[in-house]
C-alpha cells in the first residue's frame, strides 16, 4: 500500500480513530521517558489534589494573558 492510499485510508476513519494514530506516531519520533513521564504524573497529581484543597492559588486566563 503507497502512502497516499494509507493517507487517503486514514483520513475516513472516524477522529478518534485517527487521534489515536496521530499520537502514535507522534509519539514514535519522540518517545517519552518512563521516568520522566512518572514524575509528570505524579507532579500532575499533586497540583490536582492541591487545587481540590483549596491550597493552590490560581488566576483567571485572562489575567495570564493580560486581556481586559
């Protein structure tokens, strides 16, 4: 199969379908430290549970663009 006909075959598939394959191969060109990505999630949690305990303070994305 050419890559126009696996390009023309992709793009009818449903967009999750085609999500999945964008991240899969977005993901072969740079593939992400098990260790790093660990610690992401883990850092990732921490924020979540703060934020749900009212210790972390945030401001609107207005603020952090500076729009009116």
């Amino acid at each position: 199969m050419s890559n126009t006909e696996i390009i023309s075959e992709a793009l009818n598939l449903p967009v999750a379908e085609r999500l999945l394959i964008v991240n899969t191969l977005v993901k072969s060109f740079n593939p992400m430290d098990s260790e790093i990505e660990k610690k992401w999630l883990d850092e990732v949690t921490h924020r979540k549970n703060l934020l749900e305990e009212g210790k972390l303070d945030t401001i609107s994305y207005s603020e952090f663009f500076g729009e009116d």
